[in-house]
C-alpha cells in the first residue's frame, strides 16, 4: 500500500519578531542604536556620526525610539539634550552586533569589480547660484565672508596672497557681491551648501575653508554637513553661538542697517570693529574716512545677514568636526569674545587656538600676520 504524502508543515510568521521588526524594520534605527552604544550624544554628534542621514529622518527616527522606549531625551544643564540608550535599547546591542559581523564577513570579497569607492555626500549638493570670485592655482581654498560684507571687503587684502599658494573660491551669500538680495530668511545650512557647491562648481573635489565672522559657522556647517569635502578649517573672529554681547550688538546692528543712515551705521560698525589700538592711534581725519570707507561699503543685505547671525548656531556640530581646524582668535573683537573663540577651540576635537592682537577686523589692522596665520597652517596641514 503507498505511503500517503505527508502534509507540508504550515509557515507562520512569528509574532515576536513582527512585532521586533515593526521598530527595527525602520531605516537608520538600527544604526542610531548601535551608534548611542559608545555613550549619549547630542542630535548634532549623531546626525555628524551618521553622514548620509538627512536631518529630518534623523528627528523622525529619534522621535520614535523614544515613543517605543528605547532611548531617552535629557536636558543636562547648561548644555544641549543627550539622546540616551534605555535598558530594552542596550537588550538589543548584541543582535546588532551580530548583524555587524555578518556584514563584515558577506562583505569581505567585493561582489562587484573592484575600485576605489566614490565618497557617497553627507548631503545633497543644491546647484551653486551665489556669486564668487576664484583666484589662484593649487589646493582648493573655500572663503566664507562676515554679515554685512563680502569676499572682496572681507579677503581683499589678503586674496592675492591667499591665491599664490591656492585655488581660492570665494562665495557671496545673498545681498553681497553679485549675488541678488534674498526674498525670505537666510539659512545656514543654504549658505553652506551654497559654499560647497560654488567650489564644487569650480573643480575643487576636496579643499580647505576659511571663515571669517558670519562666516565661521557658515564654515562649520560646511564641514559637519559635507565632511567628505572639507580637509581643513581656519575661522577667525568668530562664534559657535549668540552671547550676551551678540544679543545687545547684533539687533542694533540690524535696526541701523534699516534705517536710511548709513554713516551713522558706519560709526557704530567703525566703534565697534576696529581694536582699542587701532581706533585710538587715528587721527581726526583719518577716523572720517575709515568711516566713509566703511559706509560705503555696507552689502545691501545686511539686514537680512545681521538678522541670521543671532540664530546662528553650531554648538551641536562642533564636537563631530573631523577636519584639522585653527582658531584664530582677535583678542580686542567688541563683537565677538575671546570666550567664544576659547569655546570653539576647546570643543572642536584637536583644534589649535592662536591670538592676533586686533579688533574685529585683522584684514585692516594685521593683514600679513593674518595671511601668515592662515597659510602657515594650511601648509602643515595638507591644505
């Protein structure tokens, strides 16, 4: 008699790991848990740990371990939140460990033809529209000027010397240069997109970024959202966040450069930009023209660039910054204080502090020392 074929055993999807899989299944989770395991980061550690992770993916992902009580949000005064692993999110680390490993050994022999990996970007480049000048010959050199200035009131004195050892690519942002005045509120991570971008459009693959002011965070974010990019930074006279001084200087900035008084703008920016030394070894007529010089040389969209300057802030970018970076920190700024300078140096991993002796302005009052400052260390540091 033949034997009765035996009935396939029934497929049941298992519960548990449904229900697993309904919290892991989401890109980037895994990966941000595995990424907490090391110790609590802020969002900006994390979003500059995980480089191909948009910002809001990243909040959304966040937003949901916490709703599935994986991780917590804490505030540790004075500082940012800290994003923290719970006791069921550590549970899990050994399965993402084991998941790591088999990556690791399936991906050991290439399956594709072998060659040097294309860099995948932190962000998406947008096209490069802002105005620039390039100069030079060399390594790539990306400029990112003060609010209410240009490349050119900015790097002018120093450009020449800059171009002999670079390819230097300056930016405009918007109501600067050439570049058409903007129609809403600036961003920071337009504007160092935008920086990237025009070098970018230039042929530079990789190169170093000055940032002077304003420009100090436009060039962090530069370097936090397009690390693949950026060897190198240099900021000078410059802030991670709003003080106290900013809160006070910075609207009444803003308030004369709405108004229709440009040389009673140029007497505060002059007072409050040039150094203690420089502003009192001017005599009566040569304090008059550095303020006619000044007010004639006001972007028109200064208000728009003073009115980012006080939202502007990088604190949570600075501590994932990989690229060898230089403070140079002007030691009589009225604008910006030696504490912030102090601040940027100690909070950016291995970055050098130096001090020049002027007010808010070396390229007028230390020009050569400044080019020095910046070449020197551009040159021990492959930029």
């Amino acid at each position: 008699m033949a034997a009765r074929p035996t009935r396939p055993v029934p497929l049941t999807a298992d519960a548990d790991l449904i229900a697993a899989f309904e919290v892991l299944g989401q890109k980037w989770t895994g990966i941000i848990l595995h990424t907490l395991a090391t110790r609590p980061a802020r969002y900006g550690e994390l979003s500059a740990a995980i480089a191909r992770i948009s910002t809001k993916m990243l909040a959304d992902r966040l937003r949901e371990l916490i709703e599935t009580g994986l991780v917590t949000h804490d505030q540790l005064p004075p500082g940012p939140a800290t994003y923290t692993l719970t006791a069921d999110g550590r549970a899990l680390l050994p399965a993402l460990e084991q998941i790591r490993c088999w990556s690791r050994h399936r991906t050991r022999t290439p399956r594709h033809s072998p060659g040097k990996a294309t860099p995948v970007p932190a962000h998406p480049l947008p096209e490069a529209t802002y105005a620039r000048t390039v100069l030079g010959s060399g390594p790539g050199l990306a400029l990112a000027h003060g609010a209410g200035s240009s490349i050119d009131n900015t790097y002018g004195p120093i450009l020449e010397g800059l171009a002999a050892h670079h390819t230097v690519v300056g930016v405009d942002y918007p109501g600067s240069g050439d570049t058409p005045r903007a129609t809403a509120p600036l961003s920071l991570d337009d504007l160092a997109d935008q920086l990237v971008a025009g070098a970018v459009a230039e042929g530079l693959e990789t190169f170093a970024v000055s940032g002077y002011s304003l420009g100090g965070p436009v060039a962090i974010r530069a370097a936090a959202r397009h690390p693949e990019r950026v060897t190198a930074l240099v900021l000078t006279a410059t802030f991670p966040y709003r003080d106290n001084r900013l809160a006070l200087a910075l609207p009444v900035w803003r308030k004369l450069a709405e108004s229709d008084d440009p040389e009673l703008l140029a007497e505060y920016l002059t007072m409050m930009a040039l150094g203690a030394d420089a502003l009192e070894a001017m005599p009566d007529e040569q304090l008059r023209q550095a303020v006619g010089f000044t007010a004639a040389g006001v972007a028109a969209g200064t208000p728009e660039q003073a009115e980012l300057a006080p939202r502007a802030d990088v604190r949570d970018d600075l501590p994932g910054i990989q690229a060898p970076t230089l403070v140079i920190s002007t030691t009589q700024d009225r604008f910006t204080s030696t504490r912030l300078h102090r601040r940027l140096a100690d909070t950016i991993p291995r970055a050098q502090l130096v001090e020049l002796p002027t007010g808010h302005l070396p390229m007028v009052e230390r020009p050569d020392e400044w080019r020095r400052l910046i070449t020197d260390f551009l040159g021990r540091n492959g930029g």
